[in-house]
C-alpha cells in the first residue's frame, strides 16, 4: 500500500483492539522526505477509525483534511519555489493558480514564471483533476445540504488512497532517474582497460 498503510484490522493476542492502519516513518521519510509528514499523517488513520464505527459525514471531513495535508506536502516538495502560495491558498486555489478549466479538462496556466515548472505541472495534470474532484467530495461533506450524494466517505478513503500511490510512483521514479544520473556520470570517468 502507498505510505506504508494497510487498512485491516486485527486482534493481537493480548485481546486488545489493534487498527493497524500503519503509516511506516521510514516509508515516509524515504518517499516524502518530509519528516514533519509522518504527524500530519495521523490524521487519515482517525477518518479511518471515525468510519469504522460507522460516523460516515464526519470521517468524509476527516479524509479531506488528511488529503489536503498529503497534496499540500508533495506539491511544497515538487515545487518548492511555490511554497508560499502553496501554504497560503486553499486547494482549489493552488489548483486554479496552476490550471484553468477548458473543455471540462484542466489546463496549464500561460504564466512566464512557469516555463521552468511546466515539465513538473504536465506531469501531475491528471493528478490535479483527480485531487481536485476529490476535495470537492470532501468539501460537500461539510455543507449542510449535501449535493454530491453519489459519493461516500469510502470513494475518499479510495480516492486517497490512488493519490498516494500516483505521488510514491512519481518520488520514487525521479529518485531512480536521480540515481541513474549519479552512476552515469560515475561511469564516464571510467577508462577501458
């Protein structure tokens, strides 16, 4: 599972409840390389347990924040000379500073500052659509009168779930490229023998 989570639940031998929803620190470090993460983390195992004592609206809530939590770190970290306005602006904020709507399709933004982010923005597009749709979810989960009854706090934890994935599969392909490089130019210093 991305982050190290597992979403089973298990009884150990001492009788005690065990939700071994288990964010592993290493993981994360290694991944994320946030260390601050791990905390945030916690908060998608409480959504977790609140739905399995069935408090269906309420752990929806919970999952948003969790996501916002996971998005706003990843993208702190992919585009690092954006973190102010990362920080500072709600997800759909980032997603409209970076992507304009067209065609029901998100669309970079024709910025000159972003130029040098482009590659990184092309690359998560997809990505942004699926956040953005997911945090809208967990957005009607706090109005009073719902209007996206088709979806469940279930899609959310799905929906999470995905995202995680997508961004360990990304970290961990640009650390492979990194490494690749690194030997590469090990490489060239070698002289046939």
């Amino acid at each position: 599972y991305p982050f190290g989570i597992s979403s089973t639940i298990g009884l150990p031998q001492q009788g005690k409840l065990n939700i071994c929803l288990i964010y592993s620190p290493k993981c994360l470090t290694k991944i994320l390389q946030l260390p601050a993460t791990i905390e945030k983390l916690h908060v998608f195992q409480e959504a977790y347990m609140i739905e399995e004592l069935g408090f269906l609206e309420s752990s929806g809530m919970i999952y948003r924040k969790a996501l916002e939590f996971v998005v706003k770190d990843f993208l702190n970290l992919l585009l690092p000379k954006f973190q102010n306005i990362i920080s500072r602006k709600t997800i759909g904020g980032i997603i409209s500073h970076f992507y304009k709507i067209e065609n029901d399709d998100l669309m970079l933004q024709p910025k000159p500052n972003f130029d040098k982010i482009s590659e990184e923005l092309n690359t998560i597009r997809l990505l942004a659509k699926k956040i953005r749709n997911t945090f809208n979810i967990g957005n009607d989960f706090s109005h009073y009168e719902r209007r996206l009854m088709d979806f469940t706090s279930k899609d959310m934890k799905s929906n999470i779930l995905q995202i995680a994935e997508f961004i360990d599969h990304l970290l961990e392909e640009r650390k492979l490229q990194t490494k690749r490089k690194e030997l590469n130019n090990e490489f060239k210093n070698d002289r046939l023998i």
